[in-house]
C-alpha cells in the first residue's frame, strides 16, 4: 500500500472552502477551462458544469466554436475567453494525438496555462501538450497512467499506490491516479493520500470530466482565497484539494446512484449539497 494515508469526508471538510462576507465572484476564485473539441464538445460542458455546481467565483471558458456554444448554452453564466484567473483546467475531450493538430484556440490557451504561473489541473489527454511542474495535477486513469510510464496497464492495477508515487516523481507534479480507491501523491512522495468513497456505477464516460471540473473548481476556490491573504498553494495543498475532489465527486456519484445506474448529469445535480454539508456540517454521507 505504500503507506498511503485515508482521506474521508471529514478531512475534505477542511480543504473545502466557503464564501464569507466581504466575497465577490472574483475574491470567491476564477478558473479557466480550455477543455472539449469540435468531436467531444460534451466534455467541456461536464466540466464547466460540474465546477459552477462545486461553487467557483466564475468560469472563463476557451475552445473551439462547437464546444463553447455547447458550453454557453448549457452555462450562459460562463465568460468566454481568456483573462486572469487563479487556476486551469486543461485536456478533456482532448487526445494526446492531437500533437500539433490543436485548434488555434485551444493552443493559445494551453500556452497560456503553461505560462501563467498558477495551478493546472491536467487531464491525461493534455499531459504532452503543456508544461508541467509542481503547480500542476495530472488526473489519469489506470490505462492512460500506463502510457505516461510506458509500462503495461496491469502494473499500475496491481499497485497503484506505487504506480501513482513513481508518475508524481517523474514528472514533478502531484499525480491523482483514478480508480476504485484514488490514490494521490506529491512529486517528493511526502503526501499520500487515498480516497474511497465512490461506487462502482462511476465507472462511466464522463466521470473524469466531471471530476476535472469539481477539482478545478476546488483550486481556484483556495488559490483565490490563498491570493487574498497573500500566499499561494503549492503541492501538498493540490495534493489534499485532489483528495478532497475526489470525495466529493464520490459522494455526489453515490447520491445519484442510490445503488443504481445514474447519468453524469445527475451526479453533478448532487454536488452542491455535498459541498454545502462539508462546509456547514463538517461531513457528508453518500
């Protein structure tokens, strides 16, 4: 197991922040989402969707037209285009072959996420596409982690743990490996965390969007409150803000389930009362 750490509903309470009064959509945290693609425009709308529902200050969305007319339709609440923001989320919907082939828009905007100095949230797709660092989350599944290491997908199922210490140490970010249990680790391997409060029924297409969204929007929520006292966050604070992502996408997941299949839609219908009992009552319950 590697020594990694259980994260429950209780410890994500602390990590899982709140308006206040003197709050505006700014102070309260902006995250850019440069996700979707002309074949996959659902993802960037999974994941827009998801973190306006975990409680973010404002989403600005970049993407091809298809996708942010999905995204504006769905979300009209949602700005368009690039500008300051306290954290990104980059890569859903989009393949690691589009090396070369992005949209111009979808290009400039991973750029920018590259150069802009705050938190990344990675999806696998994206992973050769920007820069990465110690500022940068990596959210992979079994398979698409295997790639990453070039090893056989049945390594890292044997042992996630120590598949998902050895991804965070090659590449200098934190690494959120998906699974049953979601282990996560810091690049030095001084955090390791695992969380299990999801069900079976999550394993469905979508589930990654969604979890991209709920965890962009828990960073740029910190980052903004982090910037407002004049601090930053660093790995060991996107290591616990992935943990914490990842107990509320379970929870969210086990309400829509209740013990049956459910849509993504109806999972993100659930987050905002699993936020709301993390951060007035301290827990959640699936």
């Amino acid at each position: 197991m590697n020594d990694f750490v259980p994260f429950a509903p209780t410890d994500a309470a602390a990590w899982t922040t709140a308006p206040h009064g003197e709050s505006t959509k700014y102070r309260r945290g902006v995250l850019g989402v440069a996700t979707g693609s002309d074949q996959y425009p659902g993802a960037a709308v999974m994941g827009v969707d998801a973190a306006v529902h975990t409680g973010v200050g404002m989403v600005r969305y970049v993407g091809p037209s298809r996708a942010s007319d999905h995204v504006l339709t769905r979300r009209p609440e949602v700005v368009s285009g690039v500008g300051r923001v306290q954290a990104w989320l980059v890569g859903s919907g989009i393949s690691a072959g589009s090396v070369g082939g992005l949209d111009p828009t979808t290009a400039a905007a991973f750029a920018h996420a590259s150069d802009d100095g705050v938190p990344v949230v990675v999806d696998a797709g994206a992973i050769p596409l920007v820069d990465l660092g110690p500022l940068a989350v990596l959210t992979p599944h079994a398979g698409e982690l295997a790639s990453v290491l070039d090893v056989p997908r049945e390594s890292i199922e044997q042992d996630p743990g120590a598949a998902a210490l050895r991804a965070a140490s090659q590449t200098g970010s934190v690494v959120l490996l998906k699974g049953s249990d979601t282990h996560i680790a810091t690049p030095d391997g001084t955090v390791r965390l695992v969380a299990s409060s999801a069900t079976p029924w999550l394993a469905a297409a979508g589930a990654g969007d969604v979890l991209g969204g709920v965890l962009g929007a828990l960073v740029a929520t910190r980052q903004g409150a982090a910037e407002a006292s004049g601090s930053s966050l660093g790995p060991d604070d996107l290591a616990h803000l992935a943990a914490t992502a990842a107990v509320v996408h379970g929870i969210a997941a086990r309400r829509a389930s209740g013990g049956g299949p459910f849509t993504m839609t109806a999972l993100i219908e659930q987050l905002p009362g699993v936020v709301r009992d993390l951060v007035v009552d301290g827990d959640a319950r699936g």
